[in-house]
C-alpha cells in the first residue's frame, strides 16, 4: 500500500493570509505547493484561461475529440460518468454542460459510494448500455480500470 506524505513547510501563514486576504489554510496549501512572491500568488489566486496548460498537451486528445464530434453529429448518445466526491461532480457538470453546448444528447452518472465503489465499473458500463448509450466519458476516474 502506498503513502502520502504531507509536507508542512514553515511560513507566517497569518501575515500571509492578512498580506492577501486569504485564510491561514489557503496560505498552507500555497506554501505545500511551493507559490511564493506576488506574481506567483497572483497567478495562483487570479489566473486566467492563458495560464492553464494546453489541453493539447494530453496524449490522443485529437483522437478523442474527433470521436465526440462525430456522435454529436450521428446524435449518438453519450454519458459521462464522473466520481462522487465534488471535483468529479463538477467534472461531470463542465463536461455536459459543454458537450450541450456543442448539441450532444449526453447525460450523467454519479456512481453510488457503496454500490459501485470508485471508477467505473461493468455495472455502470452495463446500465449504460441498456440505456442506448453508444459512448462512455469517464472523469476524475483514475486509471485503474483497465479491463472496463
């Protein structure tokens, strides 16, 4: 089993936080994640679409959006099936509300904590397909389901 280390690097987190008017734990967390000086700060608490990476940095994505382009266009239907914790229930919102956006018949799928566990499983895969969907997004899954 693996082990998470957390890092408590040394700061005035309160002089901090006052400096920028954020919380003592947001200061941490900075500070863990190594942000340090005004533009730094700045960039971490303003940041705009130019300062995320490149989307085409990811491997295949070209392939991946050609694929979604032609269901929209076939009117295939496409679910998205997220994780249960926040970050993937705001994954799957970005991503049906965007992907409606570009006119996809698209849902969602929060699977149940207890019931289906984390990531995607033949369960979901299985429910999906009784219910005529033809493609599967998966997000905030991890990658840990290879046989799926």
């Amino acid at each position: 089993m693996k082990k998470w280390f957390v890092y408590a690097k040394k700061a005035d987190f309160n002089a901090i936080a006052d400096k920028y008017n954020i919380t003592p734990v947001v200061t941490r967390i900075m500070r863990n994640r190594d942000v340090e000086g005004d533009e730094a700060v700045n960039r971490y608490l303003n940041g705009g679409l130019k300062d995320l990476y490149s989307a085409s940095l990811m491997k295949d994505v070209d392939k991946a959006v050609a694929i979604i382009v032609e269901k929209i266009n076939q009117g295939k239907k496409i679910r998205v099936i997220g994780d249960y914790d926040i970050d993937g229930i705001m994954a799957i919102y970005v991503l049906i509300k965007g992907l409606r956006r570009c006119g996809a018949f698209v849902d969602g799928r929060i699977p149940h904590r207890v019931k289906d566990g984390y990531g995607i499983n033949e369960s979901l895969i299985r429910d999906a397909h009784e219910g005529g969907v033809d493609t599967i997004i998966t997000c905030d899954n991890g990658i840990a389901a290879a046989e799926q």
